[in-house]
C-alpha cells in the first residue's frame, strides 16, 4: 500500500516550503549527530590524557612513598637511632643524656635534608619526649592520632593524613634489632609535603583537582579550590560524570598496583564543554540564519511559482459558479513557461466552449425539457389512478366484485405509497397500505392466508418509516406460501415499550431458517426474491434514520417459523 506524503493537502506554495523547512530540519539533525558524535570522540581524548597523567601520577608518587617507606626502615634500624633511644630510655646522666640527644638529633637532619618534600623526621621516645628535624619543624603532627596506628601495626609502616594540612604521615615503631629482641625504643614520624612533593614530581594542570584517598579518607587535595566531599568508586581505573558542590564534573581515578591507594583527576565540566559550548552557540546561530533565510527564500519562490497556478484556479472557480458565458477574465501577461502555457489554453478552451453552447446547448436542452415534460406526463400518477378507477367502476358495472375490490385495493395502495412524499406516515397510514395488500392477496390465496393484527388505537398516531412494515409482511407470504402445502398464518402485533420505544412484531408459520441463513441475510449474500425490498436494507435504512441501538432483530428455527421485531423510537407528532 503506497504511503500519501503528510503534504498531500496542502497549497503548492506550502508544499515548496514545507519541503525545504524539512530539508533544513533534516541537515540540522545530522549536524547535532556529527557534533555529538565528535563531542563523544572530544570527551574519549580527554579521558584518555587524563588516565594517562593519572597513570605516570600514580607510578610517580607510588615510587616516591617506597621510598619514604625504605627510609623509614632505614631510620629505624640505624645503629645510631637505636642506641641513642636506648641509652635515653636508660635515663643516664644528664651531660651524657644532652649528648646522645645531640647525636640522635644530628643523624635525624642528615636524614630530613635529603629530600625536600620532607617537611620533618620525629622520633618520640618511651617518655614520650619528641626528636624533631626538617625544614619545617613548626608544623605540629597529630601524635596521639598516629602512635596507636603505629603500635596496631606492630613495627610495619603505616600512612595518615593531617588533618587541615596537605601533609602525609609515615609512621612506624622503632624496635631493638639488637639480638632480635624486637622490644620498642619509640615511634618514627616522617612528614610529608605533598604539595612540594607533586609540584617535583608531577607537572599536574593547575585548573584541576588531584586528590588521594585510601579506605575511603583522603589523604591529599590539591589546595586549589578544594572540593567538600569525594566521590565513591569502583576498584582499578575509569571516568564518569558526577554532580559534586552542585556542580558537575569528570572524575578520573586510578587504583595504585603497589598499596590501596587510588588517585583521582577531577576536572570541572565547564573545562572540558567550554569549547563544545561555543560550538554549539554558533550551530544555533547558523541554524536560526538558515532557517530565515530558507524561510525568505522559500516564500518567494513558491510564490513565484504558485501564483499563476492559483491565479488559474480562480478562473476555473469563476466559471464554476458564474457560468461559462458570463466570466471575465483579467488580462494577465504570463511567462512562456509551462503555467503561462495553461492559461492561454484555459482561455482558447473557454472560447471554444462558448461557442458549442451558443450553437448547440440551447437546441438541446429545448429537446430534453420536452421529452422530460412528455415522460412526466405519461408518468402521472393521477393518470395511473383515474385508470385504475376507471377499472373498478367498470367491475361494478358488470357485478365482477373480485375484481373491483382488488382495484380499489390497487388504487389505495399506490395512493398511499406515492402521494405520502414524508420518510414517516403513521401507524394507522402504515396499516392501511398493508390490509390493502393483504386484500389483494386474499384474493390470490384464498384460504391459504389467514392474517391478524393487534394494534391498540392510542398508538395509531405514532410514526414510523414509510413501507416498514408491508415489506416484511410480502416477504413472509412469498417464502411461507411457496414452501409449505398448510395454512399460512402471519400476526401483526406493535405495542409500546417503557413510552420511549415502539416494537412491532411480525411473526409467521413457516419453515424457518437456521442461523447460518439469517446471518446471510444480514450481510447482504441473499437478496429479496423480484423487486421487493430485503430485510437488510430495512435493517440498515432504521439504524440510518435512528441509529445504531434501532433495527431489526431475526428469530427463527428450522420448523418452527420466523419472527421478526422492529425497534424504533416512540415518536408522536
């Protein structure tokens, strides 16, 4: 089945217009898919340059804490840490006290210079006593924060944060190698200073946020524009977009191989669509450019176009309703092209049938208005009356009643059915044109045709569609009379239902019909036997008159007749 285009309707100045909007539209759709597609591929590249800074990121600081790591080791089992907290912890005399902390003191600065990320070396003795070195040795640790995760640990190196500082803690116990006792002699801290440390090691972009966390604490945020919380992720490495302070950002994060720590790069959104976003503006801009132009354009070349045709259309309208022979048409000068060709056949085509009708319409129509005057007249129905009076009185004269009473039956039939031009007559108007029938088919069956009816007199008035009944009663005597040899018993019953409805019933003797036969009858497979009308045009002229919840409703049995009910509105005046 071919599919009508949505434009079909429309004026072919909106055709041109709709085509070209459409057009438009169409190239306006495949350019937000290449954007997309191309805003996707912008987006993968970004990714991947950032996994690829997290990646070296994380190798190079993973690298440079196993380092603070061995050198933590290395502290505390130097020679000269270990005997100089021994000989502390013995509380020896003070002169020799003051040299050994001197000592410890010494070793403890050759240590925290050799990197300067090392914000300070602290080593707290069984006293609680504190030997600190570095650079900067103002800075307070959270001691009592870090000696109990240090013991937990039982001499293994552990790694905290501090709190409202960019500084990372390496801690561990300091046992006594000596002999392998392994009792502590105190508690080795190494700070960190971990935006020295990246600024170093890593060439990180400074409009991003580098965060470390580890078990879900984080252990370092770049002080640039810190971010009120972190978000949650999957162990190993990947990107997504997530909404954080009410803004929304790509997070890029990469588990460390070597300990639990993951590293995230979170860049803010606006760095990254900036330049998507400008694009953007500017496709709009250029769409609503095309679009008005398209619109400009399109308007006036369909105009140009559709004009002429539309100009023809008015001539054609003008004749249709003015004639042919009294339009006047403006003279207008069109182009050679195919449109102005129609007008100039349009108007030789007008000349030409201008002529035919003055030669030839005139005549003919004179010889029509007889023969249609000469049909009408032998059409009469006066004349059919006054023929079949003649008739009658003519019976009368010779005593032939049979035949008069047949003839007035004839005559008061037809003058019924003709001269009631109105689709309603009433009941009493209905009736007559039936006992009028069945007094002609008295006459033809005899006592074959035994017919009652039941109608109460308050209802007489009521109307009903024109030749509603005398149909179905004609219907019943040719089926029932032709196929059985017994009586033919046909009932008339119309009653009234609720006041709003009127059934009428007819009902007869015959051989009945299965349901197979009256759903045939119904969709028009069996038609009325000569002339007369079927059931089914009945049916159907009801429910056009009335609607679909009026008609006719066939019972019937094999054997045991056929009863037919018509519902209709009870309808006075």
């Amino acid at each position: 089945m071919q599919i009508k285009p949505f434009y079909d309707n429309f004026k072919i100045k909106d055709q041109i217009f709709s085509i070209s909007l459409l057009l438009l539209l169409v190239f306006c759709l495949i350019g937000i898919i290449i954007f997309n597609f191309f805003s996707n591929m912008y987006i993968k590249k970004i990714y991947e340059e950032s996994a690829n800074i997290i990646q070296v990121s994380s190798t190079v600081l993973d690298k440079e804490l196993t380092r603070m790591e061995k050198l933590s080791l290395q502290i505390s089992t130097d020679n000269v840490v270990q005997d100089s907290l021994e000989k502390i912890n013995k509380n020896q005399l003070k002169y020799e006290n003051y040299v050994t902390k001197s000592k410890l003191l010494n070793t403890l600065v050759n240590y925290a210079t050799q990197e300067k990320y090392i914000a300070f070396i602290q080593i707290i003795d069984q006293d609680g006593e504190k030997f600190t070195a570095g650079f900067n040795t103002k800075v307070e640790n959270d001691a009592e924060k870090v000696l109990p995760i240090a013991v937990a640990a039982q001499g293994a190196n552990v790694l905290s944060a501090m709190e409202d500082e960019n500084r990372l803690m390496t801690a561990r116990l300091i046992r006594k190698k000596e002999n392998v006792e392994l009792g502590t002699l105190g508690t080795l801290i190494i700070t960190i200073d971990m935006n020295k440390l990246i600024q170093e090691s890593l060439n990180f972009p400074s409009d991003n946020h580098f965060v470390i966390e580890k078990d879900g604490d984080v252990l370092y945020m770049s002080d640039f524009n810190k971010l009120d919380e972190i978000p949650k992720v999957e162990s190993g490495s990947g990107y997504d977009f997530r909404q954080i302070d009410g803004k929304e950002y790509m997070v890029v994060y990469q588990t460390s191989k070597t300990s639990n720590l993951t590293y995230f790069n979170i860049i803010p959104f606006d760095n990254i669509m900036g330049d998507t976003k400008i694009i953007k503006l500017l496709m709009a801009l250029c769409f609503l450019f095309m679009l008005a132009l398209t619109i400009i354009l399109s308007r006036r070349a369909a105009a140009t176009i559709s004009k002429p045709l539309e100009d023809l259309t008015e001539k054609m309208k003008q004749v249709q309703t003015e004639g042919f022979e009294h339009s006047a048409f403006k003279e207008v000068a069109y182009s050679n092209q195919e449109v102005g060709q129609l007008h100039r056949d349009f108007q030789s085509m007008m000349d030409q049938i201008n002529e035919l009708i003055k030669e030839n319409y005139q005549k003919q129509l004179v010889i029509k208005e007889t023969e249609y005057k000469a049909l009408q007249s032998q059409m009469n129905p006066h004349f059919l009356y006054n023929t079949l009076d003649s008739i009658n009185w003519a019976a009368r004269i010779n005593k032939q009643q049979k035949i008069s009473t047949m003839t007035e039956a004839l005559a008061n039939m037809l003058r019924n059915i003709i001269s009631k031009k109105e689709p309603l007559i009433t009941i009493k108007d209905e009736l007559q044109i039936v006992q009028d029938y069945i007094t002609i088919q008295h006459y033809r069956y005899h006592d074959r045709l035994h017919f009652t009816l039941e109608c109460p007199a308050e209802i007489e008035h009521v109307y009903i569609p024109k030749l509603s009944i005398q149909p179905i009663v004609e219907n019943a005597i040719q089926h029932v009379l032709e196929e059985i040899d017994s009586e033919c018993k046909i009932a008339v019953a119309i009653f009234t239902h609720d006041d709003e409805t009127l059934q009428i019933v007819i009902e007869d003797n015959g051989p009945g019909m299965d349901d197979a036969t009256i759903k045939a009858i119904f969709k028009g497979e069996i038609k009325p036997k000569g002339t007369g009308i079927g059931l089914r045009n009945i049916n159907e002229r009801m429910k056009l008159m009335f609607g679909e919840a009026y008609g006719l409703q066939l019972e019937s049995e094999k054997g045991n007749g056929t009863r037919v009910t018509i519902t209709i509105p009870y309808k006075t005046g």
